[in-house]
C-alpha cells in the first residue's frame, strides 16, 4: 500500500512539475512578446520625434519665406492663424485620445460591471463624441479661412 501511495504522488509531483515548466515557458514567451512590442514603440516614437523635428524645421523656413513676402499685419494674421490651427489639431488629437480610451473602456467592460458604470462611461463617450465634431468644425472653418 505504501508503494501504490508513492506512486499515486510520484506522478502528481511530475505533473505539478510539468504544469510550472509549461508555466515559464508561457512567461518568458510572454516577456519576449512584450520586449519585441516595446522595442517596435520604441522604433516608433524615435521615426516620430524625426518627423517632428523636420515639421518644425520645415515650418520655420515657411515663416521666414512668408515674413519676407509679407507686410508686417500679414504676417501676424498668418502667425494667429497657425496658432489657431496648433491649437485646434492638439484638441482633436486631445479629444481623440480621450474618446479611444473612454471607447476601450467600454468594450472592455465584463458582466460584473455596474449599470452605474457603464452609463458614466456611456455619458463621457457622447460628451467627447460632441466635443470631437465640435473641434472638427473648428478646424473646418480654420480650413476655409486658409484657402
């Protein structure tokens, strides 16, 4: 009896040994994954600060080619005009990123989620759903305004 109870445990210890080895792989599959996605954003936001940086090169050779061309009141109207327009395209990258997150948050809602909760959730993403074409139009008009 005591040799069939070691083997009853023998076999249990191996599993358990096995279930941890499978385990780790699935970590360190995990980690990998994870470490190849972070070095991709990584890659990612290096290539965005590039295009930043040759943006604001680009745009100041603009306004030094519109200065030269321009009569001083031009000028400060294009200048208040490009500030409008950062300021409109940063609300709507704003509000964007706002309305994704609101977005995921409600699909990622379980079933354990309060009607409270989802209905939050649900008033901020019309709030923002608002707020975004309000900002679309803006920019709209910023558009006309340019041409």
């Amino acid at each position: 009896r005591s040799s069939d109870l070691q083997d009853q445990q023998q076999p249990e210890e191996e599993s358990e040994e096995e279930l941890d080895h499978n385990l780790s792989e699935k970590k360190q599959e995990l980690i990998d994954s994870i470490s190849k996605k972070l070095q991709v954003l990584r890659d990612a936001r290096e290539t965005l600060l590039e295009d930043i940086q040759a943006n604001s090169s680009l745009g100041d050779e603009v306004e030094v080619s519109v200065k030269d061309v321009c009569k001083p009141n031009e000028f400060d109207k294009f200048r208040m005009f490009i500030g409008d327009l950062d300021k409109v395209v940063n609300l709507l990258l704003s509000l964007s990123g706002r309305l994704a997150r609101v977005e995921n948050a409600l699909n990622n809602l379980d079933g354990n989620a309060s009607l409270e909760e989802r209905r939050t959730l649900v008033e901020k993403q019309k709030l923002l759903t608002r707020q975004h074409e309000d900002a679309k139009e803006l920019k709209e008009n910023l558009d006309q305004i340019g041409r």
